[in-house]
C-alpha cells in the first residue's frame, strides 16, 4: 500500500519538476529575447579603431588603385571601402540604440559574433541564409 502510493506519486513529481524546468526555460528564452544592455563601449573603440586603419588603407592605394593598373590594390581599396561602410552602420547603430540587433529578423546577434565582428549586421542564421 505505502510502495503503492509512492509509486503513482513518483511520476507525478517528475511532471512537476519537469514543469519547472519548462518554465526555467521560457523565463531565460525571454531574458534572451528582451533588450540587453549591451556595453558598447569596447566595440565602439573597436569599430573606430578599424575604422581609422581602413581609411588610412585606401588613402594609401587610392591613387593607384585603378583596375587598368593595379587590380590588386583595386580589390583591396574595393574591400575597404565596404568595410568602412560596415563599420559606419554599426557606430551609426550604437548611436541609434540598436547595436547587437539582427537587421533582418532583429533578433539579439550572439556577443560572440560580435566580439569576432563587430560590424556584423545579421545573426549568424541570417547570415548564412543571405550566403
Ligand atoms: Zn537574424
């Protein structure tokens, strides 16, 4: 009778604890999904910091950066040029507030992406996708 007992009572504990789980889940699902102070400070520096090596980069090819002449130097200063753009967007991001935000399914971008690059304007997911 008392080992009875305690066997039906045993799967009903599991489900609760199960339960809690689930709840555990959803509470850290929408700490994820809810804007995040992201301390900007360090990536702003970042994005300046490469941002001002990249614009010394294509005052540097510039001149001679012709496809005619150097279609080297002209893939680089092409490279740059959008890189700088990247970096632009991103500071003019953390101007706006919405740095770390995916600008296609605006989901939260992963810090560690961030930390790898910066700039990045898509998650990882979207980013594959759009590749
Ligand atoms: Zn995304």
């Amino acid at each position: 009778m008392g080992d009875l007992i305690h066997v039906s009572r045993t799967p009903f504990e599991a489900n609760a604890s199960h339960l809690r789980r689930v709840s555990f889940c959803m509470e850290s699902d929408m700490t994820t999904e809810s804007p995040v102070d992201i301390d900007t400070g360090p990536f702003r520096a970042l994005l300046e910091e490469s941002l001002t090596e990249r614009l010394a980069i294509i005052e540097e090819l510039a001149p001679h950066a012709l496809p005619s002449i150097d279609p080297m130097a002209y893939q680089t200063l092409a490279a740059n040029r959008r890189a700088v753009d990247e970096i632009t967007n991103a500071l003019n991001r953390i101007d706006a507030g919405t740095y770390g935000r995916c600008a296609r399914c605006s989901g939260w971008i992963a810090p560690a992406r961030l930390e790898a690059v910066p700039h990045a304007a898509t998650c990882i997911d979207c980013s594959r996708a759009a590749a």
